[in-house]
C-alpha cells in the first residue's frame, strides 16, 4: 500500500513537471520521476535542504525592501554543466534534470547527496546587457560533508568545480526567469549599486531558491566583485 502511494505521488509529481515543461517546450523523461519525487518530498526528512553559507557585509534597504546585499562566500565545490539550448528556459530545466539525477545516486558514493539552494546558473551577456549567450551554466553547490571529497558524477558533461572565495552583491525578484527578466534585474542591480564598476561587467549570476517548475518562484540576482 505504502509502495503504491509512493508510485501514485511520484506519476503526480512527474505529470505535474511535464505539464510545466511543456510550456517551455521542455520534454520531461520518465526516469526522471524518482529524483523528482526525492527532491520534492525532502528525502523523507532525512535531509534538509541547506543553504550555501555565506557571511552578510552590508545591507542596504529601502522603505522596508531589500534594495541589495553584500555577501562574501567561502571558497567551495560545485557540480556544474554548460548547457547550449535555444533558451534560458530550455537550458535550466534540461541542466537541473541532470543536476538532480547527480544528486539522486548518479554518483560514485552511490546515495542521495541531499538538495541545497539556491541552484544556481551563470549567464553571459553582450556588452550592452541586451541579450544573453546560449551558453548556461547550471551549479549545485556540494553538502558540507561532502565539501572535502565530492563524489564523482557518472555523467561525463557534469564537471566538478572548486570556486574560489568572492564577494556578491545580491538583489532578490519573484517569478519566472527568462531573457527578458534577468536583463531588467542586471539592469536594476546595476543602478542600484554606487559603484557598479567593481563587478565583473560579461557575466552574472541567477540564484533560484525554488525549483524551475515552482508557481512562484524566489530568486536572487547577483553580481561577481572582481578580484
């Protein structure tokens, strides 16, 4: 009975992605429904999700709202895949289904790593910040525990990254993430930073703290300080 609930959820949850998808023109495989399912159901509780560390440097906020926050983030390891499809959209959802099934035992410990947020993507741009480069890149930041010795993906197009230690000025936006969102948030951090000159000016960063077939997602843009 357990058994067939837990089938019946995971058909749920997989109808529910594809239909997502679909609107993406997004094809979700059907070996995709068990890591849906571990990630969605939070493994059962046996694993939080947990959130990258970082330590908070200056907050600056307007009438109540976070305008942006300064961050600085240790340096760490990170599962990362360069996807080159027609859209952003395409892109981050066939990059995260590889991603989860990394996550989902894919991998040489052979167990489930445990989901931490936000998922992130790295996106070019052109010079004048008007259109974005088909080339995404889609990173999943490693458990603490298994900071020191990240397993291996079985999957040859996912590489494991060590990055190094950065400052990141952050500002947080709700909903859907497409070309034309996340050049008005470059845009938008842009002018409200004092000095946007200090931040790397090709490429920037989408934090997704909800996954890409969320109602509502939460999402934060960020800006890289050169070095």
């Amino acid at each position: 009975s357990e058994e067939q609930e837990e089938q019946e959820q995971q058909g749920r949850l997989l109808q529910y992605w594809r239909d997502v998808a679909r609107g993406h023109q997004v094809e979700v495989p059907t070996d995709m429904a068990e890591p849906i399912h571990q990630i969605t159901t939070n493994n059962e509780g046996v694993h939080t999700r947990e959130q990258v560390p970082y330590t908070l440097i200056t907050r600056k906020e307007k009438c109540g709202e976070v305008v942006f926050e300064k961050r600085h983030y240790e340096k760490a390891h990170w599962a990362c895949i360069t996807v080159h499809e027609d859209t952003y959209e395409q892109s981050i959802c066939y990059g995260f289904m590889k991603i989860m099934r990394y996550i989902c035992q894919q991998n040489s410990a052979g167990s489930y790593l445990g989901m931490t947020i936000p998922i992130v993507t790295v996106v070019r741009t052109d010079e004048m910040h008007t259109t974005l480069s088909r080339a995404v890149t889609v990173a999943y930041y490693l458990p603490p525990r298994h900071q020191s010795e990240p397993p291996r993906p079985h999957d040859p197009e996912i590489a494991i990254e060590q990055w190094p230690a950065a400052i990141i000025y952050t500002r947080p936006f709700t909903g859907t993430t497409n070309e034309l969102t996340i050049i008005h948030e470059i845009s938008s951090l842009a002018e409200a930073l004092e000095r946007p000159a200090v931040c790397v000016s090709d490429s920037f960063i989408v934090a997704g703290y909800t996954n890409p077939a969320a109602a509502h997602r939460q999402n934060k843009i960020w800006f890289l300080e050169r070095p």
